[in-house]
C-alpha cells in the first residue's frame, strides 16, 4: 500500500523516532570502542601468546587482545594501565631497557560478546596518544613510538607543529617521536602534537606496536594510549580555502563523484585517489587548476573501472606551494547484490565533519538532518539523490556535545541513524 505522508505527520515520525532512540540509546557514551576491565583467558600474563578479553567494548562486542611478539629489552608491566590518562583507552604500561630498541606487538580482534567468533566492524578509528619523549640531551634521549596496521586505511595527523614523524609501509602507518620532547606529565588528547589517527573501513582485527628507542643509558618506564576516536588536527598550511564538499554515489560498479571549492586560488593540481579497503592509494585521476577559470570550482568525474570490492576514495589537494591537503574519505562497496535502503554514517563519533550513505531506488531530492534528543533541528542540508549508492559529506557541522539523530527524509520516507558528537 502506498502511504501519503503531509509534513506535519512526517514530523510526528520524526519526533517518534527521536523518542525511540532516547529510549533505546539513553545509555551511550563515548568513544565507540571502550577498553576496560581486561581479564586474562589463556597463557602467562604479560608474556607472549598471553590473551586478554576485553568486554564489552561496544554493544554486542568484546575485543580479544593477544601478545604476539616481545623484542629483547623490554618488559610488559601492566596490560592496561588505569591510574592516569583515559580509562577507556588500551594503554600498555611498559618498561625499556637503556640503549634498546624496544617493542611489543598486540592483535586486537573484535569478536561476537562471550564468544571467540570474530566481528567486522564497519569503521574503525584508533589514534596513538602522548607519543613522546623523555626530555634527554640529543641524541641521548627516548623516543616513543606506536605502529597502527589496519590493513590499509588513512591517516591524520598534526601537520603545522607535530613531533612525529609519520610514514607507511605497506599497510601500516608508524607514529614516531622525532624531538624526544616529554609532553606533559599525563596523557591529554590536546596534545595534538604527538598524536596521530589511523581509520579504515571493515576492520575485524589490526595489529597495534608500541616501543620507545631508549639511546640513553638509563631503563624507562612508558605506557602507551590508544584511544578509539578520530580527532581532527591543524590543516596543511596551504595558500587554498577548505573543500567545500566532495560527494559521490554508485550505480552498479560505476561510481560518479562531484566537488567544489569556494576558489580555486593557491591550488595546482587535485588529485582522485582510490584504495581497496586493505590497500595503499593510487590515482585514478589527475586534474590541473589554473586558477582563472570559474568552472573550476565545480569538477565531476566517474570512475567505471570499479569491479566487486570494497573501496575508499578521497581527493589529494596539492597547493602551488607544493603542500598536500587530503579530503575525508568516502567508502563505496560494489557488487552487491542488495543494495537496500539504509542509512550509514560514519564515523558515528563526530567532531565537524562525517559522511552519510544511503542507497536510493532512484533519483530523486531529500532533506538530511541533525536532531537533538529534544526533536529539534539542528542542522539541514538540501541534497538530490541519485539511483545507486550515494555519499554525501558534511564538513560545516558545529553543535555542542552530546547524542544527536541524523535523518535522510525522502518520498515521504525517513531514514535515521544515531551518532554522538564529541
């Protein structure tokens, strides 16, 4: 039967599912994964091949943590250090002997609540925290440093004032302290110069390293965090306005993309980069920007040398000055059979910015929103949806903290999803 909806009863929906979720989410807290609580399951505590559970991380889930590798020199001391810094962060407290390279290596996997039955998770963000130094005459000093391999993914990072350097290899990303500066006393997450994030999409397991380079002669006590949320950092000191907007959506193994900049002025090139989800970026597409032209503001581009897979995409800005910007990342699964109607946003822990993907019969306009637990609006966006999987970015999005709704409100229809904004 066909429902005809008039805008009031559309919004007495609205306001019904607003209730539902504070009924049903009343309880939620941040960030999406919380580690506490480990109990030993199986080997010697604090040595190789020892398993840990950690329960409940998120609804329905538990993480298994298993030691898998020790370097000579360094000693786990503690699986999840609780005294100091973020409680729901999986801090390893350890200790390094003088003159080592030290290091252990953790596999995390999310498993099924009770069980060993590993779980995908759809997105994942994990950031390093506090990866410092311990203020010793160079090079005579320790240098921390964490290895986030997610099987591929992004990474983010402070570009203006870091003490890290970050590179990849491979599949994984390795945060290291270059100044052996101590920041602070405790772990604080507005230390934004000696943190980094790692994010990818349908991530069951990863694999987490800490150590410290230790060049002095003295043992150090360390412990590492890190903490399940994406944080946003300093911009690259490009001479170019922020992305307006980058969008895409698929129609079966096509995938169309649009973006659009307030000017163009300071930009060089934009490049289009695509990754499988346990995969390294490579161009798709190559666009020059000469700065003169008002088109160039608006660019559009199809990639249809999509076969079945999961895949992220995402635009490297590269400035006239030669710095490197990149855009959120947009994921896209191709080859499905059932591309039903449903609303994901990721990552359901927001700061400013997040992507909605919806699958649309056909093309057709729709209102997305963001409301509070009171039923009231807080942010609205026109968008024109098209046939096949659409992904639509938001990165103007400023509201004070809490539990919000965002709702895709289409045909008559309406779609929500409940994320939390820190």
């Amino acid at each position: 039967m066909k429902a005809i909806f008039t805008r009031r009863v559309s919004d007495l929906i609205l306001s019904f599912l607003v209730c539902l979720f504070i009924a049903s989410n009343a309880s939620a807290q941040a960030p999406i994964y919380k580690f506490e609580s480990p109990t030993l399951i199986s080997g010697t505590d604090k040595a190789v091949n020892a398993v840990y559970r950690f329960p409940n991380v998120t609804t329905g889930f538990d993480a298994l943590v298993q030691i898998t590798n020790m370097s000579a020199g360094i000693a786990l001391r503690n699986i999840d250090r609780t005294a100091d810094g973020y409680g729901e962060a999986f801090q390893p407290e350890y200790r390094v002997n003088g003159s080592t390279n030290g290091y252990i290596d953790f596999l995390i996997t999310f498993v099924l609540t009770g069980t060993s039955t590993a779980a995908n998770q759809p997105f994942v963000d994990a950031s390093g925290l506090d990866i410092d130094g311990n203020d010793g005459a160079a090079p005579n000093f320790l240098a921390e440093y964490n290895v986030i391999d997610m099987g591929g993914g992004n990474y983010s990072f402070n570009t203006t004032s870091s003490h890290l350097s970050i590179t990849q290899t491979g599949t994984a990303f390795t945060g290291a302290n270059i100044t052996g500066v101590l920041w602070g006393a405790l772990v604080d997450t507005s230390a934004k110069e000696v943190m980094f994030t790692v994010s990818n999409v349908n991530v069951t397991s990863f694999t987490y390293r800490v150590g410290s380079s230790n060049n002095s002669t003295n043992t150090g006590n360390r412990y590492a965090s890190l903490y399940f949320k994406k944080f946003y950092y300093a911009p690259y000191p490009l001479a170019i306005p922020s992305l307006i907007n980058f969008e895409g959506n698929r129609n079966g193994n096509n995938i169309a993309f649009k973006w659009d900049f307030s000017t163009t002025e300071g930009l060089d090139r934009c490049v289009l980069e695509r990754a499988v989800a346990s995969g390294t970026y490579s161009a798709v597409a190559d666009f020059i920007y000469t700065g003169e032209n008002a088109f160039e503001k608006h660019t559009t581009y199809t990639d249809n040398s999509v076969s079945k897979g999961n895949y992220n995409y995402r635009l490297k800005m590269i400035g006239k000055n030669g710095e490197i910007k990149y855009s959120s990342v947009l994921a896209f699964k191709t080859g499905s059979e059932n591309d039903s109607q449903e609303l994901n946003v990721y990552p359901s822990v927001i700061s400013s910015s997040f992507t909605a993907r919806f699958n649309a019969d056909r093309s057709e306009p729709a209102q997305l929103q963001i409301v509070d637990y009171s039923g009231r609006s807080v942010y609205s966006k026109s968008v024109t949806l098209v046939q096949g999987q659409n992904n639509i970015s938001v990165n103007d999005f400023t509201a004070a903290r809490g539990n919000f709704v965002i709702v895709v409100k289409k045909g008559g229809k309406i779609y929500s999803q409940k994320v939390i904004v820190q």
